[in-house]
C-alpha cells in the first residue's frame, strides 16, 4: 500500500509533537466552593459564604469515578501535566482523522467480505 507523501509528512509532523510531551495527567481539574453539613454554617447563611475554593481532579479508574483534592501548589506543579493530557488526546485524534481519510480514499476498502463490491442500489 503506497500512502501519499502529505499523509506521510503530516503523520511525521503529529508524531514529533507527540514525541515533545512528557507528563500527563487525565481527567478533569475544576476549581469549586462548597456547603458543609453544619447548619449554622456561613456557608448556609443568605447570601451564602461558600466554603473554598478546593482544586478537584476528577478521573476514571476501572470504570469508577475517583477524586482527589489537590492543593494550590500541587495544581501549580501538575497544570502543565494536565495540559499535556489535553494536547495528548488532540494530536491522537488528528492522527486518527489522517488514517481514517487513508483507509476511506483506499480503493480496496469498498469490497465487502469475501472480495464482493456493493451494488450501487444497495444501502
């Protein structure tokens, strides 16, 4: 199979930026304030005095939602890492756009299993 000499560039190209990163983080980081339980709280008072605000970096592991709260200066130290996780999944996602149209423009990706092609009426 012969790829293009665009493809191939662009490939090389999506692959360096890949190879640039270094640490990444998944999931989400969200700044929020909350209410406690206790009833006389501020926090419950009109208007409301929210408690925070607290880092939350929110994942999945083995299908579960897992959260931590990060301090100030950990979010400082781990934000580039969270940025990395965000270019990460963009370059990944252009790579895949690029061998999709490859696999899509391939004359031999019309034929159906055992080597048919499909009919012109057929959905």
């Amino acid at each position: 199979m012969r790829i293009d000499r665009v493809s191939t560039a662009e490939s090389r190209r999506l692959a360096r930026a890949l190879g640039k990163v270094s640490f990444v983080l998944p999931g989400t980081l969200s700044r929020r304030s909350t209410r406690c339980g206790r009833p006389g709280c501020h926090c419950h008072s009109d208007p409301p005095q929210l408690h925070g605000p607290y880092w939350w970096w929110t994942r999945k592991v083995r299908a579960k939602t897992v959260t931590r709260l990060l301090t100030d200066e950990q979010v400082a130290d781990y934000q580039e890492w969270f940025d990395n996780a965000k270019q990460v999944r963009s370059l990944i996602t252009e790579l895949e756009k690029l061998s999709l149209k490859i696999v899509e423009d391939d004359p031999r990706s019309a034929r159906r299993p055992g080597g048919r092609r499909p009919s012109p009426t057929s959905s």
